[in-house]
C-alpha cells in the first residue's frame, strides 16, 4: 500500500508517528522517487522527510484506516 501524505507540522508529524508506532507492522515514509526511505515510526526520520517535495507512506499492510486523516488532497 502507497499513500501521498501531508506532514508539513510539527503536530502533524507528532500525530502521524504516535499513530504509526501502536501499528505492529513495518511503515515507512518515501519520497516521490523511492530515493529516501525512513521508518515512519521515527520521529526523526518524519522530521526529515518535510524537505522532500513529496511524502508517501508504504506499507505491506492496508492500513487506509490510519493514514486517511494525513492523506495529500
């Protein structure tokens, strides 16, 4: 699964990681071309993806149910 996020805050960034840590599965965040991947658990590597122009979040798993409220319009 592949959704186009919007993490441009630092609440939004606390948010979106609080919520991906009580998720047991792996997650990441990716920029548009794969060239950056991060865990999308680390409040570090959430910090670092608000420089790249785009920022996805990748998992094995569907969990639309998480990510929606972060989804890019």
């Amino acid at each position: 699964m592949r959704i186009k996020v919007r993490l441009d805050t630092m609440t939004a960034i606390n948010n979106f990681v609080s919520d991906m840590t009580k998720y047991n599965g792996n997650v990441y965040l990716t920029d548009k071309d794969r060239n950056f991947i991060v865990s999308a658990k680390s409040m570090l590597g959430a910090v670092y993806s608000m420089e790249w122009d785009e920022v996805w979040c990748e998992s094995d798993e569907d969990i639309f149910q998480i990510v929606n409220k972060y989804m890019e319009d």
